[in-house]
C-alpha cells in the first residue's frame, strides 16, 4: 500500500493479482477564488473535480481532470478564473456562477492514469477521453470526502 499528499487527502491501493481496489480521500469542497486556491492548494500533481452551482443550490460538474507540471494550484487557478481561460463557454459559466473545487494529491502518473479513466468512465461513460495504465484488468473505487457531495450530471 502506498499513500500520496498532504494532511488526509491522498490516495491509497490494494493490488490483488491483476486488480487494484484505490481509497481516495479528497479534500474538502472549497469556493474558487484566486485567494482560497494561492493559500490551500498545493503545488503538487493530483486530480481535481470543479463544479458550478446552478439555481437550485445543486452542484454541476464542469470538469475532472489531472495535472502534472505545475501541480493542482497553477491549474485549479486556470481554470476557475474567467480572466486566464480561452475557453469561450466555460468563461461564461465562471463568471456567472459560483465555482466549487476538490482535489487529491498524487505523485504517480500511472495512478492517476487509472484513477482519472475510473472517474470518467464513471461519469462520461459513452467517451471517458483517457485511458487507464493498462496495468490491471479491473479497477475498483471507494472514495472519502469530508463532505456529503451530491452533483447532477
């Protein structure tokens, strides 16, 4: 077993034959601002989720993804701040409503390979867009957040 990240959040697994069981422990929901971001995100690579909050107060997933160089804060802050995306539609919605973060720590690209294509395929299932390390044939998941998040697709 191994363990990534600071303070509780990080990721845990379990390898038995060619399966894998991961425990995620995410970090807890946070507004996006630029102030929040610079002073409690670190500079490490991991996977985050954003989210927005639509007018019924539930949360929307916007986007999950990993980063590598530049770690979680350089990217959380580009894309969670109209004033740094290009991307046309999400700079609406940023500017719009209010934004919500998570993240988990991770120092393995393979890891967060197979953790990323678990989350997508969960959530995208007709195009996860990312591919697993290959190493396992099947992956499983239980994550832990100190939040109860429920979001509408």
């Amino acid at each position: 077993m191994i363990m990534d990240g600071l303070n509780d959040y990080g990721i845990r697994y379990k390898v038995k034959g060619r399966d894998v069981h991961y425990f995620i422990s995410w970090s807890p929901l946070s507004i996006a601002d630029r102030w929040t971001i610079n002073a409690k995100v670190p500079s490490l690579a991991g996977i985050y989720e954003i989210y927005w909050m639509d007018d019924h107060e539930h949360l929307r997933m916007l986007w999950v993804g990993d980063t590598h160089y530049g770690g979680l804060r350089s990217e959380l802050r580009r894309l969670t701040d109209p004033e740094l995306t290009d991307n046309a539609r999400a700079k609406k919605t940023l500017e719009d409503e209010e934004i919500w973060f998570r993240y988990v720590p991770c120092n393995s690209a393979a890891v967060m390979s197979d953790v990323l294509w678990f989350f997508r395929k969960t959530y995208f299932p007709e195009n996860p867009g990312v591919d697993h390390s290959g190493r396992f044939e099947k992956i499983y998941m239980n994550e832990s957040a100190p939040d109860k998040l429920i979001w509408v697709p």
